[in-house]
C-alpha cells in the first residue's frame, strides 16, 4: 500500500460527511454553538472519529471554512499585472466574504494567537496558496517589462489582501466591485509606475 | 456646573486607576485569564463601579487597549504624500505593536462581531481618527498639487493601514521599518502616478 494515501473509501466518506455537516451547523446557527456532540449526532459519526481529525472546534470549523486551498490555480493570465491583481482580489474578497467564512472568521483569527499549530497550517495552507498566486503574477508582469525591478511577493500579498482583511474584520466597511478595481488599479500602478 | 463635564475628581480617579490596572493584567496574564472580580479587587473599587463603566470584559479590554484617540492629531507635513502616509503607517503600528493591543487584539476582533455597540464605538472613535488623518494629508497632496483627481479617505485607509492589520492578525509576519516603507511607497506612487 502506498504510503502517501493511507485513507481507505470509508475514511475519506467521513471526512466528507463531517466537513459538510460543520458547515451545515455554522450557516444554521453560527460558531458560538457549534460543538462536537452536535456535530457527531448529526453526522451520525463517532466523536472519537471527530477528535481522531481534529484537535479543537477551532481547527474543525478551520478546517470546514478553508478549504480546497491545495487545488487553487494561480490566475489565468489576463495580459496585464493590473488585471491579474483584480482576480486575485475578487478571489480573496469571495473566499472571505463565504457565509460560513464570515461566521467563523472572527473566531478563527482569536484562535490563531491561541493554537501555533493552527496559525501554521494556515500558513502553510491557504496563506502560501495565496503567495504562490501573487508570485505568478508578478512573474508574469516582470516578463511583460511592467516592472523596473525585482518585487517581492509578501509586500504584494499584504498590499491586495491587506485592505480586504481589514474592510472584513477592522474597518468593517462593505466592499464591492468598484472598491477592488481601486485597490487593484491603485497597486499595479504604484508597482509599475506607469497609467498603463 | 457645565453639563459637557459631569464627572467629580473622584471619579475620573477611579476611571484612570480602573484602566491603569486592566493593562497590568492583561499585560501579566492576557485576556483569557483577565475578569471583572481581579478587576475590581486590584483596583480597590467595587465591581458596580466598573459595571456601570463597562457592560463586558471585551468593552472594559477595549477601553483600556483602544485610548487616547480623542487626542490624535493629524501628522505634521512631511512635504509629501509618501512622507505623510509613511507617518500614518508607523503610528498604526505602533498602536497595534503595543503589548497590551496585542494580547487583546484578536479577542477584540472576534467581538467586534457580536457587539454592534462595541464596533460602532470603534468606528467613531479609533477608525474615524485615523480616517481623518488620511483625508488631512490627501488634501495637502491636493494643495501641492500631487494628485490628478479627488481620491477617497476610506481607499486609502484600506490600502496603507489594511496591510498592518492583516500582517498583525492574519497573515502574521513580521512589519518592520523597511515593509512599513514600501507600503507608503507604492501606496503614493500609485495615487499620484509619479516617482516623486
């Protein structure tokens, strides 16, 4: 048996079926009420299946809300550094903007200054997802000769997804289309210099 | 007696020495651990005193954590729209860099969800100061001339003081002179359009 696939069918159901029932739970009645007993009930699985996958509630609704990250392409090319920030941007404010993501998000980001093996897993899940995109893109726009010189790709993750973090979780202003195409324009052309 | 000011002497005493001891322990033990009873036994006032003050322990951290921004004055000219934002950029995070805005920070946050008084007390106090310093300096950048069109207070508070908040409590790396640099770098390179 290969080591790297050690999940029978029957595993990898209850994984599903666990996931699915979280996210049921929190759309129904937010994060303040879930709890594993409710989960399992209603799963119609064991708890001890339940904490076999999951540390805390926290990593469990994480792990519900988060997700599918191994499988995010970076954008398509859209021909210009502008363009290619504007989908990352929509991207990012759809992910956050989740009804079951919203309903856990604040708590998620307590539970990060609490859990260091949460905070990595994000890290190393969706964060590096997220980076791998921005880097692509500026790859992109260095070919294209947008950009003077070398970008780092971190500066550009926190100057896209910083303004759509904080109008979610701080500012708590709306965001919507006309907002991301600002932060977007706004970006590229302070990293290329140029109207273009 | 002037109705602006009803407080006596007393009283603002005990407000200060009530604040004065939240810090301290939230300093010493963080909010989890911090309640209204070693609260009110440190500070040697009674908890009806600090209850008719604060509704909840997240209204009594943030009171303590989120101060003095009555008192924020617009920065001094720098000359320029880089240099100003750049001096907004560093007392945003210092505000949050502080140890006792850190250890509350994320708790905050989660309840900033849950208590409309709490967010609304954020939005006129801390976020409208700081909006306001953005709309000083954008209007200087206008008088001198730097920017081609009106551009929006709440825009430009995403772009520069989103990034901060994001790497404080999502992304969670570490901001640093040179970082803080770069954002107010492309942030003014992209709404003036110019190298300057």
């Amino acid at each position: 048996m290969p080591k790297e696939r050690q999940g029978r069918p029957r595993d990898s159901q209850i994984d599903h079926t666990v996931i699915e029932t979280v996210r049921k739970l929190l759309a129904e009645s937010g994060y303040e009420r879930l709890n594993i007993d409710a989960v399992a009930a209603r799963a119609k699985v064991g708890k001890a299946a339940i904490y076999r996958r999951y540390a805390s509630k926290a990593e469990l609704a994480f792990a519900a809300t988060v997700h599918d990250v191994d499988d995010l392409p970076p954008p398509a090319d859209t021909g210009s550094l502008r363009g290619d920030l504007l989908v990352i941007a929509h991207r990012v404010w759809r992910r956050m903007n989740d009804p079951a993501a919203r309903q856990v998000g604040p708590a998620i980001i307590a539970e990060l200054s609490r859990s260091p093996g949460l905070a990595a897993r994000f890290q190393q899940g969706l964060l590096a997802a997220e980076r791998q995109s921005y880097a692509t893109v500026l790859n992109r726009a260095a070919d294209r000769g947008e950009l003077a010189g070398p970008v780092d790709p971190e500066l550009v993750h926190l100057l896209v997804s910083g303004p759509i973090f904080f109008s979610a979780y701080g500012y708590q202003i709306p965001m919507d289309d006309e907002r991301l195409e600002a932060i977007a324009t706004t970006v590229a052309l302070g990293l290329t210099g140029t109207t273009r």
